[in-house]
C-alpha cells in the first residue's frame, strides 16, 4: 500500500490505478493516515520554512489564556523570619559582650606575696665537650625539634666553645 502512496505521489501511476486507489482511500482511514504523512514528510523535504511551527508562541498563548489564581501570602513564612533575626542578633550582641570583655582584661594579674628567695639556689656546673660528634647532634636535634620557636637561619649556627 505504501508503495502505491509512493508512486502515486511521484506521479507515475496510471489515471484507472490512481481513481480505484483514491476510492480505496476514501473507505480506510489507514490509508488516509499514511497519504497524510507522506505528504507532510514530502512538504519537509521540499519547504522546511512552511512547515517549521513556533512551539513558543503556542504554549505563551495557552499560559494566556489559563485563570489567574489570587491567594492571600501566609503569615507563617513571616513569623518564622522574625524570630530567626531576633535569634541571630542576640548572638551577635554575645559576642560582642564577650570579646569586648577579653579586651578588657588587658591588666596583669596580682601577684600574691613572694617568699624570699635563699641563697642557697644549685647553679649547674659549666661543661665543656670537645666531642663534635655531640654538637652535630644537638644542632639536627634543634632543627627538627618541634620546641624551637624559631625557625630558619638560626638552627643553622653552630655553637662555640671556648677553650
């Protein structure tokens, strides 16, 4: 049948075959359907311009035509708003409060009253090493030691010892 559509279509179907196939046509609704598609298919292929279809301009003017809905906004939404704000300026004002009371406090702290000191305090003995070995040692020691607050060119100076 499709290929009766064809030939029909392209114009080389005799006059008799084309009167019995539009009479056939006419009786099926399948036959129509598809001499409509072949037909559009052939108008795409012959003129995209004609039948290129706007589907923006369809969907605006079906939005156009729907019913507004008006409702009232819900007070909920509000209420919630307000709170949170409350909420979030009273922390703000707290830690305000709080640093502004750790800048305050700038001021030693008193000193309670001091025993004196007696003369008796252990002094360590003075050594002297000759031994390199250990200077090498407590300079890798220095460098890596996490205590050192100082870093950079300092653990790279070397002791001297007085002899």
């Amino acid at each position: 049948m499709k290929e009766k559509i064809s030939v029909l279509m392209d114009g080389e179907m005799f006059e008799d075959d084309a009167e019995l196939f539009f009479d056939k046509l006419k009786r099926h609704p399948q036959t129509s359907q598809d001499w409509a598609m072949y037909h559009l298919i052939g108008d795409a292929l012959r003129q995209p311009e004609h039948i290129h279809r706007d589907v923006s301009a369809a969907f605006h003017e079906r939005l156009q035509a729907e019913p507004t809905i008006l409702a009232p906004q819900s007070r909920a939404p509000q209420r919630m708003k307000h709170y949170a704000l409350s909420a979030a300026a009273s922390l703000m004002a707290l830690a305000l409060v709080a640093w502004m009371s750790l800048q305050i406090d700038k001021e030693p702290a008193p000193q309670l009253a001091a025993a004196q000191q007696s003369d008796n305090v252990v002094r360590p003995a003075s050594f002297q090493s000759n031994d390199y070995q250990s200077n090498d040692y407590l300079m890798a020691h220095q460098e890596f030691s996490p205590s050192a607050d100082v870093q950079g060119a300092a653990s790279y100076i070397h002791s001297v010892e007085a002899k």
